[in-house]
C-alpha cells in the first residue's frame, strides 16, 4: 500500500481571459467608420440605420455620425410582442 496519494495534475490554473463584451459608444458620442459600437454574443442589440452587424454579433459604422438608441416593438411568428433595441448611426 502507498505511503502517499499519487500526484496527479491539478485542477487549477485553466483561467480563461475576459472577453470585453458591452456598449462602446453610448448615446450622443461621436462614431467614425468602422468603428465598433457594440461587442456582444446574441442579438441583444440590433442594427439599425449606418449600422451593421458582424459575424460575432459586433455592431459596427458604416458611416460617420453620432450614435442613437431607440427602442421597439417586434412582431414574433407565434404573434407574442418584444421591445427591441435598436442602434442607428445618424450623420452630421
């Protein structure tokens, strides 16, 4: 019989990094083309005008202007309501 337990690996140490997910550019601020407005996993948030969406969800600019949420209401086939939100890029 062993004096010790076997060493196995530790469990530990399989941290994985932050994903940096979230609003980038709220309301009002300034957006240039390109730019990322919103990094995200699912359609929580959906592309409106000057805005489109990346294969990873990320809403980006299409063009220059100043970003504007806005809210509403999605007809779903079943014929249940949802609140949508919604962001566009209005131009200067």
């Amino acid at each position: 019989m062993a004096k010790t337990k076997a060493a196995g690996a530790t469990k530990l140490g399989r941290d994985s990094l932050p994903k940096y997910l979230g609003v980038k550019l709220f309301e009002g601020q300034k957006v240039n083309f390109g730019q990322i407005i919103i990094r995200q996993r699912g359609t929580k948030f959906y592309p409106g005008k000057n805005v489109k969406k990346g294969s990873d969800d990320t809403l980006y600019a299409v063009k220059e202007g100043i970003v504007k949420f806005k809210t509403k209401r999605k007809k779903r086939f079943d014929g249940s309501q949802r609140i949508i939100k919604i962001v566009n890029v209005e131009l200067l």
